[in-house]
C-alpha cells in the first residue's frame, strides 16, 4: 500500500531501536553466523516433519478491475499515477503465429502481493529473502465480528493475548495472518469503504501488537487480507515503518483465510525472484 | 520459449488424438464430475499425508541479463521483439519520498517460469489452474551425464523406463523433472550453447518420453532447468504442442534440482494468479 509524508518521527524511532538492537546479542549471532535470512526472526531449530493433505489457495486473481489503493490514472496525494492495476497485453496470438504470449506490467504493490523490507526502508530486496523463510507455520487471528461493526476496527495486543489464551504462544517462526472477513468484499465497494473524505476505511493492524510480536514473539511475516497493514485513515503508516522497516516483511490482500485453521496449518508465499522487487503478485497457498 | 511455423502436421495430430480421447471414459468422468482441475491427469486419490523437514529454491533469480531464448531488441524469427528480459523500474524512492515502488515488465517467459496450457493451445490459461495441482510429488530423471557430451541430448523413453527399474512407476500426480545440470550454466554462454548457425542447443524431452507419461502414466506437470521441454534444433516444439496441446503445464528454467532426490520430495508452484496468463515468473520450491 502507500503511504505518508509526515513520518519523520517514526523514522527517527526506528533508528534509535535499531542502533540499540545492532549491539544486541541476538543481532551479533546471527551475523556471526553468517546467516542469510532477511529476517529480525530467530533462526528455525531442528523442526519435527511438518505434514499436510490439503492446499488451500490464499491468492485473488489479479485482473485490471481487481481493487487497489490508487485508482488508475488518477494521482494519489499528488505524488503519482499509476496507469493500471495490471496490463496483460497479448502480443502473440495462437490464432495468428499458434502461441500466446503476454507483456505483463504492473506497478508493485496490487493484488495479493508481498511487502519485502525494501516497500518502506533501504532494506532487503524479494530475491534477498531465502526460501525457507517462505514456508512458515500459520497463525491465524479472526476479527470479523468487530470488522463488521467497524471498517476501522483493529487486530490489538488484546486480540494477541486472547488468541494465545486458547492456542498458547504464536508458533516460532510463525506467519501471523488477520482475518478480518474483507476477502469477501474484494470485488464490491466495501472493499475501499471510502468515508465522507473520501478515504479509505479498513482493518488493520494496532502498532501494539505489532511491537509485541518483534519484541517478544519470533514472528517472521504478517499477512492481511485488506489493503494495508495500517489503518488507511491514518497517514503515518506505523505499522509499515515498524515492521518493514525492522527487515521484516509481509502479505496484503490475503483470501480464503476462512478455510484454514487458526493454528497448525502450514504458509507457502511463492514470490517471484525478480531482483530489485520490493514485493509485487505472488501465489500464497496454505497446507493443511 | 519460442515456436514454429511449420506445425500444422504435429496441431492437426494432436487434434486427431484429442477428438478420440474425448470420447473415452477417463474424459467423460472427468466432465461428468465436473472437475475444476486444468489437466488431464486423474483427480488425487486420498492420499497419506505429506511430510517435510527442508525447503530447496528451484527459482533462479530474474535480472535484466539473464538468459533468454530471444536477445532483448532482436527480432525473433522475424516474428517479435522483446525490448528485454525484464524491466525494474524504481518509480518511487525511498529516498525521495520514503518508501520504494517499481513498474514491472516481462515478456511472460523469462526466468524459471510456467507454460500454461494456453502458450501453445487455445487452453487455459494461469488462474484456471487450481492450487491443488500446483503442489505435487516430484520425481527427477537425471540426463547430466549425457548432456555433457551432448547438448542436444534427450530425456528419452528409455530414461523414464531406467528411472522406473530404480524408483517404481512414477507417482500419481506427480511434476517429473529433467536434470541436465543447465542450471549450473545459466549466467554463461553455455547455457545457451549456440552451433554455427546461431541457434541454441540445449537438452530437452523427447517427444516418446512425453507420449508414454500422457498416456500410460498420471503427470500432472513436467519441469525443465532448460529454455524449453523442446530440443530447440528443432523448429517444431512438437513436446509443447503435445503436452500444452493436451491441456497440461509445465516449468521451464528450474534451478536446483542437484539439491533435491530423484524420488519422494514434493514441489510447489507459486504461480502469481494473473488473469488471462499464458505462463510467467514464478516462485518454484522441493519440500524434502
């Protein structure tokens, strides 16, 4: 998603956590180990097998009316016009030269799609984050019932705690997903609940829990089947800054989040490698 | 990769074969339940559960150098001219307005990717292909030896057969995969291997290989760490016309597969769900 242009305050103190965690033990060790993971997450210990008999599709089609947080050709806050959602040109027909191919374009950030790092800091690129961080275990926290009340409602510490109370600790390495029902607005216009102003209007999640999940959690992506991590009525985008900006990523505009567990089901994000990416489309599948 | 012209004798044999299987009962049952799959390999039984402890990347990495079956701004055959392998470009900086964001292009078969039915057929294309069929057992015929003699060498039926004498009847639904050891070669001329006239030479199936696991085997997907499933010394892509022709689908410029076992992994395809694809880059992983 975009973002904001009052966000110096944020910025600054992310800085000040990092330089404070740069000299921090856990930082060291993994440099020292030379590990190649793109992550603030703690390394996998030897794991059980993970087992499965069922694939559950979390991806939308992406297809130019799909919805996004620009309208096409219109600039947003001044800054700039994206032409299209995605253009999906034909430029050799079966009917004339027997194959098809496509020119495809897209501006990052539409669809189901990843935030690497890099969407909002100087961080990694996609092609840096290694595959075995794109298998993860599935938490899955449900805010529906408050969604529905409200399209501004948030995933809080609170909704954390609750989850954990009947699950236990969010598995390590873990791919902590919000399930705020929106998957089943993607193609009406509940999906951008525009307010007066209008703004968009979507669950999100709170900044507490997701500093609660950096600091005492090893939690390795989020995931959000709305627009955004962050409220998009708020222009500073502190979840984004946080979370992205710690060399963590994760997935906006997840679907079929109804049709997996809250817990014990398996995240497969299969990203693109196209070097220099700071997300974009990819297929996410849940193995239960 | 590319194709022909001169393939009016292989499109009107694939149709012969079609209009006969469509009236066996493999098809009709198929239809009758209404089957979403976009293959032609029988459903999935009820499988015993899946297990893995590893994740192995199959994907290479996509740079605007990396080897393609066209050279960027040349016509092909007199028949097209991709402007490049991929275009990143960075329309939103961090460091002017504090977060990244890229336009992306391709020419949709670049980089370890997916043929979709409809690359060579008027079949499907990407987004019909259901995500159960994107996770599936693989198995690995390695042709190394050969090829490095050789680099027009095929994976032959005697291959699949030797392979089967080892391993037993390739599994149910499964992506079977020709290691070539081209991977190793694909930021040299290598890779390419262009002969005298300039055409590339590289290993690929032979069309009996193909012919024997459509009709007496269950493969949902073949996989190849080349260009194409087709030696292009040929001009007739008779292997995409028989395989994508039978709406089937398969993965080109796979990397990694040293990395994983000749039998009892399993792969999964992320495949970026964009309507109307005929293929494109893709995220390709083995779970060991």
């Amino acid at each position: 998603m975009c973002a904001p242009s009052v966000i110096e305050k944020v910025r600054q103190r992310i800085s000040r956590r990092d330089l404070l965690k740069s000299t921090g033990v856990a930082a060291a060790g993994a440099l020292a180990a030379g590990c190649q993971s793109t992550t603030k997450a703690k390394a996998a210990p030897a794991t059980e097998p993970i087992s499965f008999t069922q694939v559950v599709d979390l991806s939308h089609t992406l297809h130019p009316d799909f919805p996004a947080w620009f309208v096409p050709g219109v600039p947003h806050e001044g800054r700039f016009l994206p032409p299209a959602i995605v253009e999906v040109e034909r430029v050799m027909k079966f009917e004339e030269v027997r194959l098809n191919l496509n020119k495809v374009s897209y501006w990052e950030h539409v669809g189901t799609h990843m935030d690497a790092p890099s969407h909002f800091s100087e961080g990694s690129t996609v092609e840096k984050i290694p595959a075995e961080d794109l298998v993860l275990p599935l938490a899955v926290i449900d805010i529906k019932a408050k969604a529905a009340r409200d399209p501004l409602a948030l995933l809080t510490l609170e909704d954390v705690k609750a989850w954990e109370s009947k699950h236990g600790h969010i598995p390590e390495r873990a791919c902590l997903a919000m399930n705020s029902g929106w998957a089943h607005h993607v193609n009406t216009p509940k999906f951008k609940s525009l307010n007066a102003d209008g703004k968009h209007q979507q669950p999100a999640f709170h900044i507490d829990a997701i500093e609660f999940i950096k600091e005492e959690r090893n939690v390795v992506s989020i995931a959000v089947d709305t627009f955004s991590f962050d409220n998009l009525h708020s222009p500073e985008s502190d979840v984004h800054y946080a979370w992205l900006g710690d060399e963590r990523w994760g997935i906006e505009i997840v679907n079929n989040l109804d049709d997996v567990p809250a817990m014990g089901s398996t995240i497969v994000v299969g990203q693109p490698k196209i070097q220099g990416g700071s997300g974009g489309p990819n297929r996410v599948m849940a193995l239960i």
